[in-house]
C-alpha cells in the first residue's frame, strides 16, 4: 500500500474544511413563500406594523404613477394610506404566487405574483387586480424584502 505523505494528507484535509455548506434551496423558497403569505393575512388584516417588519430598513418601493419611495418612512406613509382607505375591501385581498427563485447562495431570492383586492365604487364593488415583484434578501438569517414593485 501506498503511504500518502503528511503535507498532502493535510492539503486535503483542508480543501475539505473549505467547502462551503450546501444550501437546501427548497427550503429556502418555502420560507420566502411563508413569509410571502404571511404578508397576505397582514393586509387583510390592516396591520401596518406587521407589514413593515417584513421590509428592510432602506426598502425601495415601486408603484404605478408616483416616484419611487425609498425607506421604511416612505414605506410606511404609502401602507398606512392604503389601508386607511375605506373603499379598499382589504379582508377580500388575496395573492397568488407565479414563482420563488433562490440563489444558489441561499441569500436572495426573487418572487413575482398575482394580486386581487375589491374596491367600493359608487357603482358597486369592482375588482382590482395587479402584479408585483418582491426582491428579498436574507440579513443576519433573516429574510427580509429589499426592492418591491407592482403594477396592474
């Protein structure tokens, strides 16, 4: 048999300490898909404070027809008007995701969907619906939406 000398032995050893932990990406975009609706029930649910945890703190939003809001503040003042807004049927709002991609890194992930929510009108209740973009990334293990954009 063979002796493999130390320094090679060793070099192996090391190049096998340096590998870099596989990253379950199912279960990665299962978490994103939870939180996704988790965030579903909190706008149902009117809850400002809720819907801002799921945001970092330099969040960019981007929505149809006013210029991009960038920060938890500016975040803050386009939910806080939304769901304040009584003609908005919030309890009727519902989301369907079309995909989840996580990279391979496990850190970022993109998600795009469909929306629906009703609106009073004084010709009746109407359907409003939309797509949208969320770009999320994880921080300190947590995920957590850094870009968001929508459009109808």
């Amino acid at each position: 048999m063979k002796k493999i000398p130390p320094f090679i032995l060793a070099l192996m050893l090391l190049a096998g300490c340096t590998t870099a932990p596989k990253v379950d990406i199912t279960a990665e975009a299962e978490a994103v898909r939870n939180l996704e609706n988790q965030m579903t029930v909190a706008y149902q649910n009117r809850d400002i404070e809720k819907l801002l945890s799921y945001g970092t703190s330099d969040i960019l939003h981007l929505s149809p027809g006013v210029p991009p809001e960038t920060g938890i503040e500016d975040y803050r003042g386009r939910i806080g008007s939304q769901l304040a807004d009584t003609a908005c049927l919030w309890e009727t709002y519902s989301t369907k995701i079309g995909l989840i991609e996580v990279s391979s890194s496990g850190d970022m992930a993109y998600v795009w969907g469909t929306d629906l929510l009703q609106n009073r009108t004084p010709d009746g209740i109407v359907d409003d619906p939309a797509k949208w973009v969320d770009i999320w990334k994880k921080i300190n293990g947590e995920w957590k939406i850094v870009l968001n954009i929508w459009n109808r």
